[in-house]
C-alpha cells in the first residue's frame, strides 16, 4: 500500500471511529435485513402485509428489491465493549463502513414501511 493510500485510510479509520464513538447503541448492530422477492400480485402483497404484522418489523424498497428489516440487537453487541466477537465478526459486519451508515438515521431508500398500515395505504394507493 503507497503512503498516500496508507494516510487516507488512516483518516478514514480515524474518522470512522470518531462518528461510532458517538454512536450508542451502535445502530447498525440493531437490526438485519433480508432480500425478498418483490410482490408481483394482490397475494403477494397480503403476505407482506402478514410479514409487518409482526412486532419490529419493517421492509423497505431499494434500487428496485424489496428487503425485510428485522430490529432485534445482535447478541454480541455490548455497549462498553462493543462488538464481543470484533476479530471474528461476519463478513456483512466487517464490510460495513461509515460511508452510507445509519448514523444520521437516513437509511436514503426509495420506499420504507414501518408499520402494517403504511404499507396497507401503499397497496391501497397503488391498486387505484
Ligand atoms: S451506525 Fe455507523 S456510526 Fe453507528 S456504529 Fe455503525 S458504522 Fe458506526
Ligand atoms: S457481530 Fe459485532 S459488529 Fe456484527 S452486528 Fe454483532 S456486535 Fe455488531
């Protein structure tokens, strides 16, 4: 690695864990996601609405695929020492930077249901 790319990093690294420290409880280690398939027809749509009927979870539309979004903690998160198990933590964890992270909560997708009655008036508003 060249010096140049070796300070850049060094700033991002350092930068990044300037924005985590300030990031408790670390939102990414809160929740995962899941593709699914998109809905194509009205029994699609009522098994998603079936799916956000259950506590603490969402779905959310990005680039055209559809994803389930469960908010449940990790269960290595601790919130003094962080991630329990850091040197063999799984890969989603270990490419995720934050360059487009969830500090600032703008998750930045195209359609986001939070909540059974939101994606109920999206089916609604879209059938008309
Ligand atoms: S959500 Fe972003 S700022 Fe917060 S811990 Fe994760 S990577 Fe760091
Ligand atoms: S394994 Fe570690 S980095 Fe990954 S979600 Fe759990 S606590 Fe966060």
């Amino acid at each position: 690695m060249s010096g140049k790319k070796r300070k850049k990093r060094e700033k991002k690294e350092q930068f990044s864990s300037e924005i985590c420290d300030e990031c408790i409880p670390a939102k990414c280690c809160m929740y995962f996601s899941i593709e699914i398939d998109e809905p194509e027809n009205d029994g699609d749509y009522d098994d998603l609405l079936w799916i956000i009927a259950h506590r603490d979870t969402e779905i959310y539309v990005n680039e055209d695929r559809w994803y389930l979004l469960v908010r449940s903690p990790c269960r290595f998160y601790d919130p003094i020492k962080r991630c329990l198990i850091y040197t063999r933590r799984p890969r989603i964890c270990r490419s995720h930077t934050t360059d487009e992270c969830e500090f600032d909560d703008d998750y930045g997708f195209d359609l986001h249901f939070h909540t059974y009655e939101e994606l109920e008036r999206y089916i609604r508003t879209n059938k008309e």
